[in-house]
C-alpha cells in the first residue's frame, strides 16, 4: 500500500505514531484534571502532608490513564 504524501513531499505520521500522541496529549490532559480533582477531593477529607502527596498523585495517574487511553481509542478511529 503506498504511504500518502502531503502536499509538499512531506509524508503523514504513522497510524502508532498518532496514537501515541493521542495517548500523550489525553495524558497530559487527564493529570491536570487530577491534579486539581485530587487536590481538591484530599483537602475535602482532611489529608496533609505525605498522605495527601500520595493521594494527589494517585488521582493523578487514574485520571491521566483513563483520558490518555480513550485519546488514544479517538486516534485510532480517527485515523
């Protein structure tokens, strides 16, 4: 199957790469809304110091993967 060339003899990105990027872009997008979610919903309950660094984090590597993987699924379908 030839590979599509733009249209200054530039050629696309991989179908991997673009879901790689979306992957990337959904992560960084989800591990802000932890960051503010996690921080939030930490303080709600009354954690400080070590237990509240653990829980923020925790929410932020939920909230990164969870957005990151359906980017990623929005990718694939896209491309």
């Amino acid at each position: 199957m030839p590979v599509a060339v733009g249209p200054y003899g530039q050629q696309q990105p991989a179908r991997i790469d673009r879901i790689k990027m979306g992957f990337m872009m959904g992560f960084a997008v989800g591990m802000a809304a932890g960051a503010m979610f996690g921080t939030f919903s930490c303080l709600r309950v009354g954690m400080r110091g070590r237990e509240l660094m653990g829980g923020v984090g925790k929410t932020m590597m939920q909230s990164g993967g969870t957005f990151g993987t359906f980017m990623s699924i929005g990718m694939g379908i896209r491309c």
